[in-house]
C-alpha cells in the first residue's frame, strides 16, 4: 500500500514538474535527491528498479527546455541516480542520448547555469559505473568537454568531480582492458606536456612560466588522481604500464621540476607516486606476495635525490612540504591490510619519517649546547646517534645535507614548520613511530623548562615564534601520549615528562591555549604513567612537582580564563578518582589544599556552565573518598539541598543532568537519613517527568536504576540471582529462600518502588507521548524488573488494593505541577530591592570609607541570605498526589505490547525523513491539507 501511495506521489511530482511556471524548493528538492541516492532501504531500491522511472525521466527531459532552473536541475540529478542503473541509462539514453550529448558539449559554456553544471557532472560520474556508459563516452566524445571543466576557471567542487571522473573513467577503461581508448585518453590528458619542447627553451620569463603553469597543473593533477586510487594501482594492471613506458611521463615530469619552480611540490609528489607505481608494476600485488626492501629501492632513491634537489636549491621549507608529503604517500599504500611487509621492508617509513625530524633535531642540539647540563646534552646527543645507527648511508647523506642547511638558515623558523607539519602526520603513525617522534618533542620542550638553565630576565622575553613552536609541540605531544602506547620502555623520557610539563606551566605569561593543553598533558601522564607501584603509594617528597601538583591545580582553578579552570577541574576530577585506591597520596593533596570545596564553590558560582558541570563531576567524585567528603560537608554543611537546588532551578540542562550524576553518586556512597531519602525521591520523580533536557530525564532514569538495584541487594539478590540462604537484617538470622520467601522479597520491593514514585515514573514515561530516547530506557528498565518478577511467578500476587489507582487515566489525574510560589516572587522582588539600594548608596557615597561600609553591609545581606535558603529545601516542580501500584505496574506491562509502541515511535521518527514524506515536501501536500496546521513542524 506504501508503494502505491510513493509511486502515485512520483507520478504527480512529474505532473506538476511539467506545468509551465513551476518553480522547486531547493531545499525540499535536495533532501528528495539526496533520500534516492542512497540503497539502504529496501523501498529506495524497489522505486529503482520499477521501469516507469526511466519513462518519466524520458518524457520530462523532452520537456526540459521550457522549464524553470530549478526543474532543470532536479530532472539532471535525477537522470544521475537512474544512470547508475544499466538498464535504465539504456531506455532513456536510446532515446534522449543526442539531446544529453548536445548539453554536455555545452558543459565548458559561460551561459550554462552553475548548479546545472554541476548535476551534469554528477550524470558523467554515474556513467562511468558500467560498461555501456563508458562505450557511450567514447561513442560520442563528450569525455573531453568534461576533462576539459579542469582547465577553466570554474568552482573548486566542479574541478574536482572532474578530477574523480577522470580517474574512474581511466580505470574503468583498465577494466574493460581498452587498451585503444586508454592510450586515446592519456594522449589528450599528456599532450599539454609533450608539446611543450623543455630543452630548447634556454630561459623561462615569469609570463611564460604563468601561461605554462594554468596549462600543465590541470594534468598533473588528473595523472595524480589517477596513479593515488590505491585500490587498483598496486595490482596488475594496463593502465599504468602504458603510462610509464609508452609515454615516458617521468622524464617529462623531471624537466618540470627542473624550470618550472611554482610546481615543484606537486611535480615531485607525482615522480614519487609514478615510480611507487612503477615498482608494483615489476612485482604486482597478489595475496601471496611479500614485499622487500629492495622492491622499493628506486623509490628511496627518488625521494633522496628530490631532497638534495631542495638542498640545493636552499629551499628547506619546501624539502620539508616533500618529505610530509611523502610520509602521507606512504601511509596510503601502507593502509591497504592485504600487504605484507618483511621487516626491513617496514623500516622505509621511518626512513622517511626521520628526514621530517631533521630541523626538529638540528634546534635541539643547537639550544643544547648553551642551555643544557652536561648529563641532557649527551642524553640528547645519545638519541641522535640511535636514530642514524637505525638508517642507511643515504638517508645520513640526505639528513646532513639538510641539517647544513638548517644551520645556515633561521633554525627556528625552520622548525615551526617542522613541527606544524608532524601535526598533519601525528594521527598516522603507529606506536613505535609515535614513541620515536615523541622523544624528539620531549627534547624540545626540555629546552623551555626553566629549571634546566639558569633563569635570566630575558628567557621569559619569548618570540612570536618559540612560543609557537612550543604549542605546536605540545600539541603533538598530548596526542602522541593520548591515543599512543608510549612506554619507558621505547621512551624512557615518558617517565620524566610530568615535571618537565610542570616546571613550563611555572613561567610566566603563557597563552591560554598552552596552559589547556599543557593541563591536559598533565591529567594523561596522572591517569596512564603512574603504576601502582610500591614507590608511589609512599607520599611525594616535599618540594618535588608531585608534591606540589596540588598547589597547580588549587592555582589554574581561580584563572580568569573559563578554560583553564575547566581544564584545572578536568585534572582534579583524574586526581580525585585515582586517590580512591591507585594513587592514596593524592587525598593528603587535595585535602591541604581545599580542592574540592573550591570545585563546589565554582560549581555553585562560576557564570559558565561547562566549568559548573566540570566542577559537579569533582564533586561527585569526592564521594567515593570518605576523608575528602567529610572536608566539604564542614565547609558546605547543605550541599545535599544544594545539589537538589540546582537540579531544579539551574537553567543549563547539561548543568542539570551533571547534579543529578552527582546525586546518584551520593545515593551509592554516603548514607543518607530518611528524611532526605524521601525529598531526594521526590526531585528524582519531578525531573525523570518534567525536565525539559532530554539527558536530564535519563540521567533520573539512570537514579532509578540504582534504586532499584540496591532494594533488590537488600533483600539478597546477586548478580541477577537470590542465594539459596541469606542474612536477614531484620530478624538478624539466616533465612532460607525458598520460592515464598523470594515472591515475599520481591513485592516488598514492588510496593517500596511503588511508595517512592518509581513505578509512577515507569509508567508515564511508557506512553505514546514519550520521546523514543527516554521510552527506550525507561522499557529497558521496566522489562527488567518484569523478567525478574516472571522469573520467579510474582505476578499471581499482585492483587489491586482499595483505594488504589488502577489505570492510566486515574494516575494522571494524581500528577501535578506546583505553582510558582508567591514568596518566592517576593523574594527575587526584596532582592532587587536590596541591589537598587546598594548602587543608589555607592552613586550617591562620597567617601572610600562609606564605600568599603555599604560593600561588608551588602556582603553580610548576601550571607545571610543565602544560609536562610540553604536552610530550606525547594520543592519539587512535579507532585504526586498519589502513586501507581504494583497492580498498575504489572497490568500496564501485561497488556499493552510497548515494544510495539516503541518500534512505531521509532519508524514514525524515521519516516520524517522517509521518501513518502519528502515527496510530501517537495509537492506542498501539507499546505494543501487545511485540515492540519500549516507550520512545517520539523
């Protein structure tokens, strides 16, 4: 029935397309294209299979000249999409080919429509996906109007879609082993190159240089389109062969580099992949092949002879841009898992990977020699030596060649780009990589660390470009030590980078940026390089940078700069968790040094939320330590209604759900007196209902879920199961649980859910007016305790009590929401009573003295203002003037088949974005239904 209905829609859309004056909505026009390129769902793939598709894509391409613009380019998308389809692009290209090929011959035309322009490329990307759209390419020649979208001055997103139609036209040529039209097309794509006659031009003047540039770039990128598709280069192929040997496209190519000096980055890039796709020709990939260092020694010896070539040329940032670029060449072969590498094949990488480190390398020896103590220095010095006994005669060659030039050079401009570039590489690499590129970092930073030097004035006059350098590093080196598995036993220097990161945060005027990162760098060396080892559950000595961990934190949480404090508090949350059991130390730090109760004054004060939401988590943590909570009980004796407040009143949800995190947390370790058992349920029941904040609701559901758990391990049960026997703590005996004992268990259980409001949440929640989110949790968390109960046959002793609620509608009736508190008005008015009267007092105040008087009488206003309202508890937003029983529970599970419910709220959420509903986009139906509310809802 859907696809009737979806197949009429199509048919009407074509009708209202053809009427003259009709005009599309490009956004609505969009979202339908973009639904039917996908083959996800099966009602997607059937509409493209029915053969009235290609009919009316046929007969409205007839019509297409009459039509608006936007038509126009709906109708060519759509042609895109069935052209995928063999059988489709065979129907409407036998009868419309001659009109297609007339518009793509005036593809390159000035007075074409751009977005048009651009649909017509998506046809010629989808004709390349079969045989018999290649064989019309060829047939009409309209390829070349396409390849030559490239040499024109049109947008960057058409040049590179006819970058990528060129390279799968090629290669799809391959596959058809078309050696004719391969040779045909490289001929068009290389003659620019070949007609250009390199040696008997004695002198390039920059205009002729310009005018061969916009001629040549063009090629050089369709070639590298083509040879950087590594799915097909490295196996046997036509392709390829035909390239390098019948054109000899290398040697062009070296004559480029050689007079054309604004294409020498892309020009060497290219000679690379050439010959990295010379070498597969020699030895294709198969599943059984193994790859030797010696398959690849024309590459290495390419690459070494480029870097000399930037050498002489004095060009070392340029060298620099070749060796990243090469290092990222690699990597993309590399990615392919079906290679197999010996291991001196392996080695090529970090070959190339060294001549990266180089200027790195070069500054470090360089600040060594003055600034280092004599035991860093030979360190230093160590490391370098390691790396050249690690590589070969010419890669030491190319790397002295380069540190020459380096030294003659600023070194220090040098090794921004240096180290700008690892960053482009730093997610690339894998661990042993990591740990050699993380060892020269370190050696960098040691140089700014103030206390491995005598400290002058001017060491803290930092340029523009070391502080550069430094974050850039720095940068590196978190992510390095984040997602890497960087051990002391490849970098022994891991073990000293906590005091080095540490001793640099001791300078000053250091940017924000630095101070996070260098914050970060300090919470991931807390959290992974500090084993629990015998040493480090002996407290720190004093003076020593773990001693005084504390103090920096205690320090960066009062910054001005909101990032650095959330910063401060995400380290102190890391502190806190392992203070628990790995790291004991850490309480006697965080106690000195009033830690947490700064994170709960910042929590409860600070004017951005994600650092009060950053500071909240501290305070959650600080539950698990007994020592740490109690310290901040003295200072904030009502943090519990504190916590209860926010919950209700803060405006930020995400500050919301943290306090409800921290109320969970308090509920699972700190005793509680029933008192406040009793109000805490009732906020839990208020926002699991009434929140507006999607992950506030869940973070509640998620409370219920540990109430519910720690009732069942009350009466006994574990790990999903109850014992043969227990402990009672009632009758303070053994007991034995038979079947009577544990259905007697569990509807104590039922009805102290029931009391608390749990099963009234469970049961709101479980309608149809539900956001799926939330109804799946709340199911999830129901059809938990449905199983239990089943599993042991409680349901037959759930009896509907008098006075009870027994349906839905009744329960409803007993949810109220509280109104806003006419003394609550009262108090927001006498408060901005008192802010009025305090700035009237400091205008109309003449004397510092008075000044100073009304500031201490406003304070001591403030304070007692504010232990009057944490002497009070608010209420809650929802009431329940009565809860759903366990009978309302049970029966509500029983007969309604929510999982139903939940999957129908689930496709009807989907099918906002269904094609049956863009189609109802796209031909207005909604505002044609007067019937419903015209607003466009989503």
């Amino acid at each position: 029935m859907e696809t009737v209905l979806v197949q009429n829609k199509i048919k009407l859309l074509f009708e209202k397309m053809s009427a003259p004056g009709y005009i599309m909505n490009n956004y609505y026009a969009d979202g339908l294209i973009n639904k039917l390129a996908e083959d996800t769902e099966p009602e997607i793939s059937f509409m493209k299979l029915l053969t009235q598709i290609s009919d009316l894509i046929t007969d409205a391409l007839g019509r297409i000249e009459e039509c608006h613009a936007t038509v126009k380019v709906f109708l060519v998308r759509l042609l895109a999409i069935a052209s995928r389809k063999e059988l489709h692009f065979a129907k409407i290209f036998s009868k419309r080919g001659e009109e297609i090929a007339k518009r793509f011959r005036e593809i390159n035309s000035s007075g074409i429509n751009p977005s048009l322009r651009v649909a017509h490329m998506e046809v010629a990307l989808a004709m390349v996906s079969h045989d018999t759209g290649v064989s019309w390419l060829l047939e009409t020649g309209v390829w070349k109007e396409i390849l030559s979208l490239c040499s024109e001055k049109q947008t960057v997103f058409v040049v590179r879609q006819t970058y990528k139609f060129a390279s799968r036209f090629m290669w799809k040529l391959n596959d058809m082993s078309d050696e004719t039209n391969i040779r045909q097309v490289l001929s068009h794509v290389l003659k620019p190159v070949q007609e250009i006659d390199f040696c008997n031009i004695y002198s390039l003047t920059p205009e002729m240089e310009e005018s061969f540039t916009k001629v040549l770039e063009p090629m050089l990128h369709i070639i590298m389109a083509v040879v950087t598709e590594v799915d097909y280069m490295p196996k046997q192929n036509i392709l390829m062969g035909i390239l390098l040997r019948e054109h000899g496209i290398v040697s062009y190519l070296h004559l480029v580099m050689d007079r054309m000096r604004e294409m020498t980055l892309q020009t060497t890039k290219l000679i690379v992949w050439l010959t990295v796709a010379k070498s597969f020709l020699v030895k294709p990939l198969t599943a059984d092949t193994v790859y030797v260092a010696e398959d690849f020694i024309e590459v290495l010896a390419v690459y070494f002879n480029i870097v000399q070539t930037f050498v002489a040329r004095r060009s070392a940032t340029g060298a620099l841009d070749f060796c990243t670029a090469c290092n990222l060449i690699w990597l993309a072969i590399c990615r392919n898992k079906s290679f197999n590498y010996s291991r001196e094949s392996t080695n090529i990488h970090n070959k190339l990977l060294f001549m990266c480190l180089v200027p790195t390398l070069v500054y470090i020896k360089e600040m060594g020699k003055d600034k280092y103590t004599e035991k860093v220095y030979e360190r230093i010095k160590g490391y370098i030596t390691k790396i050249l006994n690690g590589t070969c005669e010419h890669t030491a060659k190319a790397a002295y060649a380069l540190r020459d030039l380096s030294d003659q050079l600023d070194s220090l401009t040098i090794t921004i780009q240096s180290v700008k570039r690892l960053t482009c590489m730093k997610n690339h690499l894998n661990n042993e990589q990591a740990n050699f590129v993380f060892q020269a970092l370190f050696y960098i930073l040691i140089e700014y660390d103030p206390t491995i030097h005598e400290v002058t004035e001017e060491m803290y006059e930092d340029s523009q470009d070391k502080v550069l350098v430094m974050t850039y590093v720095l940068d590196n080196v978190l992510y390095l030590v984040k997602h890497h598995d960087i051990n002391w036993c490849e970098s022994l220097e891991v073990i000293c980078l906590y005091n080095i990161v540490y001793n640099i945060l001791q300078r000053p005027n250091l940017s924000c940026k630095f101070v996070v990162t260098a914050l970060n760098v300090i919470a991931v060396t807390v959290k992974k390089f500090l084993p629990p080892n015998l040493s480090l559950l002996l407290e720190s000595k004093p003076g020593s940078s773990m001693h005084e961990l504390g103090k920096l934190i205690y320090m960066k949480m009062h910054d001005l700069n909101w990032e650095v404090r959330d910063s401060a508090l995400e380290l102190l949350l890391v502190c806190t968790h392992i203070s628990y059991i790995k790291f004991p130390p850490f309480q006697k730090q965080i106690m000195e040094n009033n830690l947490i109760n700064v994170a709960a004054t910042i929590a409860f004060n600070d004017h951005e939320f994600y650092v009060q939401a950053s500071a909240l988590k501290c305070v959650g943590a600080a539950t698990q330590v007994s020592a740490i909570w109690e310290q901040l009980r003295v200072q904030y004796p009502c943090i519990l209604e504190k916590l209860l407040s926010i919950l209700r009143n803060n405006q930020e949800g995400i500050v919301r759900k943290e306090a409800c995190n921290v109320l969970c947390e308090v509920y699972q370790n700190i005793k509680l007196t029933p008192a406040f058992k009793h109000t805490l349920y009732e906020h839990m029941v208020s926002s699991a209902l009434s929140d507006f904040h999607w992950e506030v609701q869940l973070a509640a559901l998620k409370f219920w879920k540990i109430v519910i758990q720690s009732l069942l391990n009350d009466q006994g049960m574990l790990d999903g199961t109850f014992p043969p026997v227990t402990f009672s703590r009632e009758t303070r005996k053994i007991v034995t649980l038979n079947d009577i004992e544990i259905q007697k268990r569990l509807l104590r259980i039922l009805n102290e859910l029931a009391s608390i409001g749990c099963l009234t949440v469970l049961v709101k929640l479980l309608q149809e007016d539900t956001e799926v989110e939330i109804m799946d949790t709340a199911l999830s968390l129901a059809l938990e305790i449905d199983d239990i109960l089943s599993k042991y046959k409680v349901h037959d002793g759930v009896k509907l009590n008098e006075n009870e609620v027994a349906t839905i509608e009744e329960l409803l009736c007993y949810i109220k929401e509280e109104e806003i508190d006419g003394a609550q008005d009262m108090a927001n008015a006498e408060a901005a009573t008192t802010s009025d009267n305090v700035i009237d007092g400091i205008l109309n105040a003449s004397d510092i003295n008075l000044l100073a008087n009304i500031y201490e009488r406003h304070m001591s206003l403030e304070t007692g203002k504010a232990q009057t309202n944490t002497s009070e508890i608010c209420t809650p937003k929802i009431k329940l003037l009565k809860f759903a029983s366990p009978y309302l529970f049970v029966n509500h599970l029983k007969k309604n088949d929510l999982k139903a419910l939940l999957e129908n709220k689930r496709k009807w959420k989907e099918g906002i974005r269904s094609l049956s509903s863009l189609l109802d986009d796209v031909l207005g139906i909604y505002e044609m239904n007067e019937e419903v509310n015209t607003l466009d809802c989503y």
